[in-house]
C-alpha cells in the first residue's frame, strides 16, 4: 500500500517535486500536500479459473474454492477500501461484478472499473469443467464428446444446459472447486446476445475497485459489450483519476499491471519488454502511480542466474 505523498515524493526547497520517472520523464510532477493524502493497493487474488492445484492445504482445493475464498477476497477489499485507502488494483480477477456487488452491500460508494487481461483463465476452466463431465460415465453415458463441440473443444453451452437440468451436478461440481454460477448470480453486465441463466464463464481481468466519495473518474469512458474497459496494446488498464479537497483538485493517473510470469530467461525478457513499455506509458503522465504483480521475487532472480 502507498500514499500520494511518499508516491508523488519529497519537494526541495523550491517547492518542486524531487520524484523522477527516469530520463523519459518530461512532465514536472505537480505539487501534492500532506492533506492529499490517498492510500492505494495491489493484490493479486488468483483467478478462480486458474485457482485449482494452487494451494497447499489440508482439505485440498475444496477448502480454496471460489465460493470459500471469494467471500473473504470481497471482506479484504472492503476493509482496505473502509480505511485510508480509497484505491484497490486487483490481478487475475475473474469475478470481477460480483465482487464489486459484495462490496457495496456494506460501502455503496465503491465503483469498479476492469479490462480483460488474459485468456488462460477461462480455457483452464472450460477444460477443467468438460474433463469432469466426461470421466464420470453417468453423466457422459461413455459418449467421449458429450460435452464438446465439433472441434472436440469444451462446449461451455451445451455444459450450462446440461448443468440447468441437473442442479445435483451443479453442486457437486461447486463442491469440488469448480465454480458454476450463472451471469445473473455474478451480477453482470449482459450484451442481448447473453441470458442471465447462462453458464458464468469470462477471462481474467484487470479490476480497479475504488470509493467514489474520496476520488472520481470521468465515468463516460469507452466501454465494451460487457462493460469492460478496451484491451490496449500495453494490456494496461489506465485510469485518470481526480481527488477533491477543500475546494482544491488533485489529478493523478493509476495504471494497473500483470507481468509476464515464469522462472526462465525467456519469461524474464518478456517482463523486461513489458516493464518498459509501462515506463514509458507511465512517463506520458504528470502524476502515474503504478500498481501492479510484477512476477518478480528472489527465488526467479536465483533461478535465471542459474
């Protein structure tokens, strides 16, 4: 967690900011007081789809499936954002509604804003799903392509109809960490091409979750079909933000992002490439403040060394 003050950094005694973004930056950086002060965060809160063989426990996953641990990921951001922290930036979130929704029964005046990031999340679920329904016999009746479609790839609609007649197995299923919701029951945004009953399945996102009575954002932002916020070449979810008080703004910008993951050479040049394409996105603006999962740790550092 930050604050504007030690983001925006110390001011000489001229008054002017001492932070610098590097030898890209050009813009100075504007005047920020102690009286601003904003707490922003960053979590990476695993994507459900991508959730399964994740956690080491003694029940297994069902002990960290969705409907135990996306309770508690909603409660965790609600109370970062009941504190001095008006601003949660959160990675491979595949809930990204519902969460929004558990979070304003107890604070109606967060809003949420989200871009999709990744594909894997949805493909490990579709996978996991179909892989289920088709060991179990029963439910496949031996029939390998029960619950695929002509390019023998998980069919995600024939897999809801099937769930719609048999809530039995609906249950089951959510009882083993495989999550089956419906579009309804995640509170989201429908384009008239999707029903509410359908089968709940999306992409991993980036999601800004923030309290709309400490800062605000110009709400007429170019959206998506669901509501998203349109994939840019950076796979960054960019948002201006302004905060007012005592009749003074504040303007600074948030830029969300999940780099490349993987304890080899070939996934550290890709961090690399991406790291600098998000400074100097970043150098574009007066005031960034960067929040993101940048893979990075001592145990990827000793491995690439290797």
């Amino acid at each position: 967690m930050s604050l504007l003050r030690k983001v925006f950094g110390k001011k000489d005694g001229k008054g002017k900011s001492t932070r610098k973004l590097g030898a890209s930056a050009k813009a100075p950086v504007a005047k920020v007081d102690d009286s601003a002060d904003i707490g922003v965060a960053t979590w990476n809160i695993l994507a459900d789809g991508l959730g399964l063989g994740e956690f080491m426990t003694n029940g297994g996953d069902e002990v960290c499936c969705w409907k135990n641990r996306g309770p508690k990921i909603a409660s965790g951001i609600h109370a970062l954002l009941s504190s001095d922290v008006a601003i949660v930036a959160t990675q491979e979130n595949d809930h990204p509604y519902w969460i929004l929704e558990e979070i304003k029964k107890k604070k109606p005046s967060v809003r949420m804003e989200f871009m999709v990031k990744n594909k894997n999340a949805i493909k490990f679920y579709a996978n996991r799903l179909c892989d289920y329904l088709t060991d179990e016999e029963k439910y496949s009746k031996g029939d390998k392509s029960a619950f695929k479609n002509g390019d023998d790839k998980p069919d995600l609609v024939k897999i809801g109809k099937f769930l719609e007649v048999n809530p039995q197995v609906r249950d089951e299923l959510t009882g083993k960490g495989i999550t089956c919701t419906t579009f309804a029951e995640e509170c989201f945004k429908l384009p008239s091409t999707k029903s509410g009953g359908d089968l709940y399945n999306y992409n991993d996102c980036l999601a800004i979750y923030y309290d709309s009575d400490v800062v605000q954002i110009d709400e007429n932002l170019e959206r998506g079909e669901f509501g998203e916020i349109p994939q840019n070449p950076e796979n960054l979810l960019c948002l201006d933000f302004i905060h007012t008080k005592d009749s003074s703004e504040y303007k600074f910008t948030v830029l969300a992002a999940h780099l490349k993951s993987g304890e080899d050479e070939k996934g550290e040049i890709k961090r690399v490439k991406e790291l600098r394409a998000l400074l100097e996105k970043a150098s574009t603006f007066d005031n960034p403040i960067i929040l993101m999962d940048s893979n990075t740790c001592v145990q990827y550092t000793e491995t690439i060394k290797r």
